[in-house]
C-alpha cells in the first residue's frame, strides 16, 4: 500500500511549462543554436541535464551543456514572477495529506525556485518534504528524483503526481505508480503511454477523482 504522494512542482502544481520552454529557447539562441520552441516544449519536464543532448546531441553537451544551463537559469529568472500556481493546487495537496499520506515535492529544480514554489501554493505546513536539484545526480527521466523523495520520509510505496510522460517513466522505473493531469500541455495517450494510471484534466478534476486513484480513502 502506497503512504507517500509525490508531487511533482512546475507544470503540475504551478503553471511554468510556457515559461521554461521560453527560457530554454532563449538560452539557446545565446549559443546560435535556434531550436522550434514546440520542439522545446515536448522535452519540458526533463532536467536540464537530460534536455540539453536530448534537444541536440553530445556534442553540444559537452560543449556548452553547463552553460546552457547557466543562460536558462538566467533567463528564467525574471519570467517566475509571472508564475501561478494551477486552480486547486493547494486544495489538493491538504487532501491528499487530509488521507493520511504524507506529501513530497518531488522537484529537480533550483533551490531558490523551489523555494519560491512552495510559498506560492503554501505548501510548507503541508509538506512532509521537498527536493532541488541539489538532491539527485540524474533528473527525470531518471527514476533518482522518485527515489529520494521516497527516501526523504522513509515511505514505504508513493504515488506519482505529474504532468508530463518523464514524470511517469521516471516514476515507472523506481516502481511507482502515476496519477497524472494535462496542466503541462500532454495528451491523454501520451501520458497513458507513458506509465499513467489514470490521466486528469485539472486539479480540480483530480481533487473530484481522488476515490478512483491510487490516492482513495482509505476502505473505498
């Protein structure tokens, strides 16, 4: 039996897909590598250090990859400001946690991102605990991030949160389920492809679903 939801952060909980895939764009160009943003935003829910060779090659990894990743930061930055959390977003993590699991934000994003994040969907009363980039060697679609949120509070089985197919293959690979929503602009069949359980799509959809998830009441 699953006692750990594992929520992913940007794309799922706050509504930042458009932004990165911009900023991921904007980074690329600095190195006169220009990219069609659709492209972009098919690999957004990986980390950096997956989308770089993902979106390009190895070559381009080993040469730029750490400052590519440097510019995203960079012109990430004054785009988080226009970030929201989705309708619902804080509604649902009080349920799940209200159910008796206990809640981690699953993110591979910087610190002070997270940081950010988990003030703008008041989530620190809630959450058991949280993850950055700090915290793994390999992001999603790697199954470490799953691995150590699971770690975090000693659970004994999760429950994947996510928006996009890397949140499920990862999830898939470290032996847990997906629950997954359509915030991070994905199919229905991709995200069933993917690994998904049950596809939803919003949180307020999900919040209304819980009782057909992984994520039910205890005894229904």
């Amino acid at each position: 039996m699953a006692d750990t939801a594992i929520f992913d952060v940007d794309g799922t909980l706050v509504d930042t897909n458009y932004q990165h895939a911009l900023a991921w764009y904007r980074s690329f160009r600095r190195f006169d590598i220009v990219l069609p943003i659709w492209r972009i935003h098919r690999a957004i829910g990986m980390g950096g250090d997956q989308l770089v060779p993902s979106l390009t090659d190895d070559r381009v990894e080993r040469a730029h990859g750490d400052d590519l990743r440097a510019a995203w930061a960079e012109e990430f930055e004054p785009l988080i400001d226009e970030v929201r959390p989705f309708d619902g977003a804080h509604d649902l993590l009080l349920e799940v946690k209200k159910r008796g699991f206990q809640v981690v934000l699953a993110s591979s994003g910087k610190s002070d991102h997270v940081e950010h994040f988990l003030d703008l969907v008041e989530a620190r009363d809630i959450a058991d605990a949280w993850t950055t980039s700090d915290d793994v060697t390999a992001s999603k679609p790697a199954p470490d991030l799953v691995q150590t949120a699971l770690a975090r509070v000693s659970g004994t089985g999760g429950i994947m949160i996510g928006d996009s197919p890397w949140d499920a293959v990862a999830a898939g690979d470290a032996g847990v389920d997906t629950v997954a929503v359509r915030t991070g602009g994905f199919s229905v069949d991709e995200l069933h492809d993917a690994g998904a359980v049950r596809v939803f799509d919003s949180l307020r959809d999900l919040i209304d679903g819980l009782d057909g998830t992984p994520l039910a009441r205890p005894g229904v």
